[in-house]
C-alpha cells in the first residue's frame, strides 16, 4: 500500500480529534480505531510501521493506546505533530470524564445514566471483539505466532505471569526466531538518525516539564497536602505499570482505597465502569479516583477536586511524551534490524494473548452478575461466571454490536447511541 503524502498539522488535529472523541472500548478499541483512521482511510502510514510503532509501545510503561498516538504523531509532524495527537487523544475523555466525575459526586448514581451505561456496557465488549479480530489478522502471520499468542492468554488467566516478564519472555524467543530478512522500506520512507545527547537532551526538558508541578506542589502546599501525595502517587504509577491501565488497577486500589482511604471499594468499582464506558484512554479512571479524593477529602471542595484530578492526570500521561520523543528516533532505527523485527514480531502476538485475557475478564462483569474464584492446585485464583446470574439481555446487546462492528463495520458512534438507547429500553421495561 501506498502512503499518502503527509498530512497539514490541521489535518492530523482533526484526525486525532476525531479519535479522542469515539475512541470507546479501551486500549484494543482505540488501537483498532486508529488502524482504521490512520492506516486504511488516511494511509497516511503503512501497516508495517503502524504495527511497528504499537510493538514499542507495548514496551513501555503507561497508556499504550496515547503512546501510540503520540508515536504516530511524531512520525507525521515530529514533536508538534506528537504533541496535538497525544494530548487531542486525551483532552475528550478526560472532560466527560470530569464532566460525569462531578455528577457523579455531586448526584450520585443517576438512575438515567445507569440505564445507559448498561447498554454501552455491552458494545465496549463488541468493540474488544472486533479489536482482537483485526489485529489478530494482521499480527498472528504464521502457526507458530498463534501459539505464543495462545500460551500468552494461558500464562496471565490460569498462572497469573507477570506482564513484563510475559513480554520479556515473548521478546526473547522472537531473537531466537529472528526473521532471515530484515523489514521493508517504503519509499518515501527517511532513515532515522537518534543521537544518545539529543535523546538526553529531550528526556531532561520533558521530565522536568513532567516533574514540575508535582514538585512545585511540595514546595508550595508541603508533603502531606492531597495534591502533593496525588503527583507523588500517580507518577509512580507511570513508571512501574506496564501492560495497560488494567496492570495498575490492583495496585492503584491498594494505595488509594486500603492505604490511603480516599474513597470506598464501591466508588472505585464505579469509576472502573464509568471510565470503561467513556471516550479515551481506560486509565482516566486515575482522574475520577483524584477528583473523588479531592471532593471527599477533609476541607474538600470543587476546586480541590478539580487540581487533584489536573495533577493525576498531568502526571498518568506526561511521561508518554517522555518515551517518545526520546524513545522512538531508536525505535525507528531498530526496525530494519532483524533481531529486533523479530523480537517486536513475537510480542505483538504475545500482546494479543494479553488483550484476550483482558476482554475475557470483562466479558465476565458485562455478561454475568456475579463472578466466582475458584482456586487451582497450584493456588492461582481464577475468576470464572456464575452462570445462574447470566444476563441475556446484556449479552444479546454485545452480540448485535458485534455483529454490527465485524460484519457491515457500522458506524461506532451509531453502534454506542443504539446500544445505549437499547440499554435504556431495558432497564426501563424491566
């Protein structure tokens, strides 16, 4: 496929805009709506270097769906270019987020907005499925990728295998399997030229951009102030999590809500839902948990809510920058070595081992009540249905979503507005 010539800064802004806004279904959904906008309509990249890019940002620490947004991006405009798509790939979710963050605190559970998320509830599964169908065609090449992509499912669901070390394993057999053929060039395709100083040289100027108000919070408000902790907290969080915002949720439960008592075990588990049924990046769920801190915190207002949840979601999504713009010039360089094209290769289908084990787990809290632990002999605990607390109803609304998606590739905003609506026609007649 051809690449068509590179696009206006304004016409990347649209592009990315237009991402931001129906980007539903969490990272798989999003992956697979920017293959669709960037690669098959705007081919304004290959399906190589789209794959390419993706397998780095596996690699990194974070929010893989903004990273690579930003990645593309870069590639289109450099900086500027990084800059608008990764911030416009956020800034949407992020207002609904704080839009229903603030209703919800103020409000509560609106019955309304409940009957609706039912419904959307069940097209993010669809969108998962459609998501794992189109990067299954593109990443599993050979019979030997479906098997690392099948071990890599088994690995998380029944043994519990820690995300980087999956990856790192994965990473490790694709050097052994190293391709003969180092990958194609494009023709219009420039090499990059990554230097170790210019890589310093952007890693200190976008860390500090980074680091500073958290660090100016601790100067200004003192060590024990909400804001301080917040910065404090959720910058850690995004240099150990990898794998995804499902990856930190165990531990961002830990501190925020066993620790830290910021808010209920319920809230939390509502901010999940409420994030998973918004545009974006399914990490915003960090900026409800600051808001609800800040809301609930002694002295709380909205205008603490409002700076905990800027500063938790400054610190989950600046250091993508970080990774990038320092990052991606090497990554680039890397992608006609064929170690590493073979390295990347392997965690790509060890990545959609990963993403199926995710969307089995969701799959469980959209289609079933209640779930059971069951424990294996080698002590794992293992989620699994209740099959009595089955909701059809839900799962008919999925089916028709997906079938929407994969088979007549509906439109997705039309595909959520039916099955909200269709969410709404149920809880209203039930």
């Amino acid at each position: 496929m051809a690449e068509a010539p590179t696009p206006t800064l304004s016409e990347l802004a649209r592009a990315s805009l237009k991402v931001g806004c129906l980007g539903f279904g969490g990272p798989a959904g999003q992956i697979a709506l920017m293959h669709r906008i960037f690669v098959d309509e705007k081919q304004w990249i290959d399906d190589a270097r789209y794959l390419h890019a993706l397998n780095y940002c596996m690699l990194l620490p974070g929010p893989e769906a903004q990273q690579l947004a930003t990645y593309v991006g870069w590639l289109l405009h450099g900086v500027r270019g990084g800059v608008i798509a990764g911030a416009l790939f956020v800034l949407p979710g992020a207002l609904v987020v704080f839009g229903l963050s603030w209703l919800y605190a103020a409000h509560a559970q609106a019955p309304l907005i409940a009957a609706l998320f039912y419904g959307v509830k069940a097209a993010v599964l669809a969108f998962v499925a459609e998501a794992l169908v189109k990067l299954g065609k593109r990443a599993l090449k050979t019979q030997f990728d479906l098997v690392l992509a099948g071990a890599s499912f088994l690995a998380l669901y029944l043994f519990g295998v820690a995300f980087p070390l999956l990856i790192l394993a994965a990473a490790l057999v694709g050097v052994w399997r190293a391709p003969k053929l180092a990958a194609a060039r494009t023709s219009n395709e420039e090499d990059a030229q990554p230097s170790a100083r210019g890589a310093l040289v952007t890693a200190l100027l976008w860390g500090f951009a980074w680091l500073a108000p958290p660090v100016l919070a601790l100067v200004l408000l003192g060590p024990r102030h909400l804001l301080t902790q917040i910065g404090a907290l959720f910058s850690q969080l995004a240099v150990v999590t990898f794998g995804g915002a499902y990856a930190v949720l165990a531990y961002l439960q830990q501190q925020a809500v066993e620790a830290r008592h910021w808010l209920t075990p319920e809230q939390m588990i509502d901010g999940l839902g409420l994030a998973e049924t918004t545009p974006g990046p399914l990490i915003l769920v960090n900026q409800f948990v600051a808001f609800i801190a800040g809301w609930q915190a002694e002295g709380g207002s909205l205008a603490l809510a409002m700076g905990a949840a800027a500063m938790a979601s400054w610190c989950t999504f600046a250091p993508s920058f970080v990774w990038i713009f320092a990052g991606a010039p090497f990554a680039e360089r890397l992608r006609h070595n064929r170690f590493a094209a073979g390295a990347l290769a392997a965690v790509a289908a060890a990545v959609l081992g990963v993403i199926a084990s995710l969307a089995l787990w969701f799959g469980l809290h959209v289609i079933f009540a209640r779930q059971l632990t069951l424990t294996a002999p080698w002590g794992r605990v293992i989620p699994a249905p209740d099959i009595v607390s089955f909701d059809p109803l839900a799962a008919l609304i999925a089916l028709a979503a997906g079938v929407a998606l994969i088979r007549f590739k509906a439109n997705v905003i039309l595909v959520i507005l039916a099955c909200a609506l269709a969410g709404l026609a149920c809880k209203s007649l039930g």
